[in-house]
C-alpha cells in the first residue's frame, strides 16, 4: 500500500517539477521517500530538484543515496556528476559522468559535463572527444523535439 | 552571470568578457517553449534591468552554448553602441507605413492583374500590412545574422560544428517561411524574401566555410541552379520561377554583403571600439539592402522606444494608411473581414 502511495506522491512532485515548481515538488517527493525509502527514484527525483533549487551539497547526497540502492542507476550517476561539477569538484564529477556514460551512452548531458570537466583538468583533445559525442546526442534530440513540435 | 547550469570553459570566458566590457549583467534561462534559436532580451532594446538569454529547455550542451554565444555576441554590439549613444533600431510612423503600403498596393495590383484566381478583397487589404511588418522584422534581424555568426565562428573555434548545425537548421526554416503564401503575395516579395536569405547563406557558406550551406546544395527549389551555365539559366523556362529570380536577386544581395563585411577583422579581441565599427557596418549594410530593395522611405532608425510606442499604435497607422488608398470604404471592408 505504502509502496503504491510513494510513488502516487512522487508522480505528483514530477508534475510539479515539470512546471519547474521545485519546491512544491520537494515537498511530495520527501513524503514519497518517507513512505518507501527503498525506491531509488524518490532519492533521485529529490536531487534533481534540489540541484535546480541550487541545493548541490544535499543533492549529491541524495545522489549517492539513489546509487547505494541501486549501483547500475544511470541517471544518478549523471545527476551526481552534475552536483560534483557546481561544486567544483572536477575530478570526481568527471568519474560520475564516466560511469554514467558507460551505464547508459546516450546520455547527452553526462557527456557533455564530461567534457566540460575534462577542459576544465586541462585535457582539452579528450574533452573534444566528449562534446562531440554530447553534440551527436543533442543533435538526436533536438530532431525528435522538432518533429514533437511540427506534431503539435 | 546568473546561471544555474553547466558551461563549457569558452562561453564562461564570453560571457564574462561580455559582462565586463558592458558593465552590465546576464542571465541565462531555459524555456520549453523558446524559439529554437534562443531569445536576446536586452537592456538596451528593452526597458529591462538585466539582459537575459532564452533557449530550450532541451539544448543542454554545445547547441545551448552556441545560443548563448550568439546572443552574447549580438549584445556586446548592441551594448557598444549603447554606451556611444547611437544604437537605434529600424522603427515606422505614420508617413513610412502608408508610402509602404501603398506600394505593396500597388505592386499586388499588378500581379493580381496577370492572376486567373483573384485574392478576395479583405485578404488583400489584411496582406499589405502583414507583409510590411515581415520585412520590417526580418530586416531588423537578417543583416545582424551573418555578423554574428562570422564573429562567433572565428572566437569561437570549438563550437563550430555545433554553429554549422544550428545555421543549416535556421537556414531551412527561414528558406521554408512564406511556402504557403507563394502564390498570394506579389511576386516581388517572396522573391526578395528568399534573397535576403541565400544572400545570408552563401555569404556563410563562404565563412564557415561549408558549401553544404549553400542554398543551391541545401535547399530542395534551388538544387536545379547548382551547376549551370549562366547562358543555358537564361534559355530555361526557369528564368521565370520565383527560385531562379531569387537566385539572381540573392547573388545580387551577397555583393552588398561582401562588400560591406569583408573589411572587418573578425579575429580581432572585441572592445567598444571594435564593436562600434561593426555595428556602424550593420547599419550600412541594413540601409544597403534597404535601398536595393526599393524599401528606403519604408523604414525610419530611431531609438527602441520610439519602436515600442510605435508597436502600440501600429493599428491606427495600418487603418489611416488604408484610407488613404481606398478612402472610407476600408473601414467597412476591413470590419467584414473581421
């Protein structure tokens, strides 16, 4: 029941993040975790609206939580690499965004702030490597976002 | 810099740079809804305290930083000539919108005229205006674009295949514009509409430089000009399409673009000075274009305000233009058509 309940509560949050209304959101998702602290999404729903708040420091924790429960959890990990790069710290959001790209390669974002990251460790050629394979994924993306709009 | 997202090494560099030269402050903000490539909300167009850079919600890397390198660049030109207090944007009044409609007027009666489908009345009438704020927009857009995007191409190295991208994607979108209208509008206009951006397009094609970019290679209508002969062009049938005469009109709008941009040195760091010089060129080139499309008295340059008033009053201008081409019985036309 309370599993049910959990992620009724969390699918609210994500309405309200899609709206970008964060703190409503944190506000369902923190009920979702508290109901069953054993789903990885709650905790990975939660640092993802912490990380738009600006929160980074409680949302890595809340993305290290999310990976604990579930190791292979790409998103996480991108999510962690994210946190780790707006705090600056560049070596270790550079092994979050590796791990997420070897979990799931067509994620545009991890790639991209591995790049970021290894420019800013002063590895300039690999970090091409790392946009142009962001690029490739955006460019995916971008293409099904217009035909979404064409569809509308 | 208010920005909560990640930024590669050289748009942090720009956009700091952009904010020191300035004075002034950018934020960055992610929309689902943006237009695809991205919105500049100025300080020195707009009654605002800050600049802000749109862009969609999904551009979340290279395209995102290429958005915000060309807004940032477009800015400092603004800015530049902002603090010298000579920016001003191409605005209307009453006088150059009515000499505007009334030769749209005219030159729709002629190719009406050669048409066996007439345009009912009311829809020619609701054209006119519609056609002259087209132009008045692109023209206070078009000739800032390849600006833009030579200045970025060359501070810019590592997001080049990313810019190649997003001009290929502008240029198809821009190329397709007015498709459905093509036999509506006078002839004259969807000509010089098309023009305006091969012109643009093959003066990138030569910047980037990327010959996929041309509008012979890369736009379906115009891939049959690629490769001929002037003289076999002029012994076609096609010397009477649309896409053949904006060939011809657009080769004719990449000599003023050429002549107008080749001087400056686009690798050289920006500063007011710099970026004086090429807004001064922007103007020359927009008056350039202007006057080749025999539009000269249709536009005024004056400051942003003068352009947000007249936005208000555009209505009364468009009414009062009519009139005096058709007398009162615009006002009954244009209410039935309501």
């Amino acid at each position: 029941m309370s599993e049910k309940e959990s992620i009724e509560l969390l699918r609210k949050g994500l309405t309200y993040a899609r709206r970008t209304r964060f703190r409503e959101a944190i506000i369902y998702y923190k009920k979702g975790i508290t109901l069953n602290p054993k789903n990885p999404e709650g905790w990975f729903l939660m640092a993802s609206a912490l990380i738009e708040t600006g929160n980074y420091t409680e949302a890595l924790a809340y993305c290290e939580k999310a990976i604990e429960l579930n190791p292979h959890y790409s998103d996480a990990w991108s999510k962690k690499g994210l946190a780790l790069y707006h705090l600056e710290r560049f070596e270790e959001s550079l092994f979050a965004c590796m791990r997420a790209t070897t979990l799931n390669a067509n994620d545009a974002t991890a790639w991209y702030i591995k790049g970021v990251c290894l420019d800013e460790l002063g590895k300039t050629e690999e970090a091409q490597d790392a946009y142009g394979k962001s690029l490739e994924l955006e460019i995916i993306i971008d293409i099904e976002a217009e035909k979404k709009k064409v569809g509308r | 810099m208010k920005a909560d997202m990640p930024l590669s090494k050289p748009i942090r560099l720009l956009i700091s740079k952009t904010e020191e030269i300035l004075d002034t402050e950018i934020t960055l903000r992610r929309d689902p809804d943006a237009e695809s490539g991205g919105t500049l909300i100025d300080v020195y167009t707009y009654n605002l305290e800050k600049n802000v850079i749109i862009f969609p919600a999904h551009y979340i890397g290279l395209l995102k930083d290429f958005i915000i390198a060309k807004h940032c660049t477009h800015l400092l030109i603004k800015g530049a000539a902002a603090k010298e207090s000579k920016y001003l944007i191409l605005s209307f009044d009453q006088d150059s919108v009515s000499r505007a409609l009334r030769q749209i007027y005219t030159d729709t009666l002629k190719d009406e005229a050669k048409k066996e489908k007439k345009l009912p009345v009311e829809k020619l009438i609701q054209m006119l205006f519609i056609l002259y704020q087209h132009f008045h927009d692109d023209l206070n857009e078009v000739p800032w674009n390849p600006i833009v995007n030579a200045s970025v191409y060359s501070r810019m190295p590592k997001i080049r295949k990313t810019q190649l991208y997003h001009v290929m994607k502008e240029s198809k979108a821009d190329m397709d514009e007015m498709m459905e209208q093509e036999n509506i509008i006078p002839r004259r206009y969807f000509v010089l509409d098309k023009a305006m951006f091969y012109a643009r397009d093959m003066f990138l094609a030569k910047t980037l430089p990327a010959d996929e970019l041309k509008p012979v290679i890369n736009i379906p209508q115009m891939k049959k000009f690629n490769h001929l002969e002037v003289k076999e062009m002029l012994t076609t049938r096609w010397t009477h399409t649309a896409w053949y005469q904006s060939k011809v009109f657009g080769d004719n709008m990449l000599e003023i673009l050429v002549r107008n941009l080749d001087p400056i040195d686009w690798s050289k760091e920006p500063d007011i000075e710099s970026c004086n010089k090429i807004y001064s060129t922007g103007v020359n080139l927009t008056n350039d274009l202007i006057s080749y499309m025999s539009m000269k008295d249709w536009f005024t340059w004056e400051s942003p305000k003068h352009l947000r008033e007249a936005d208000k009053v555009k209505g009364e201008y468009e009414k009062t233009a009519l009139k005096k081409i058709f007398g009162d019985l615009v006002t009954d036309l244009l209410e039935n058509a309501k």
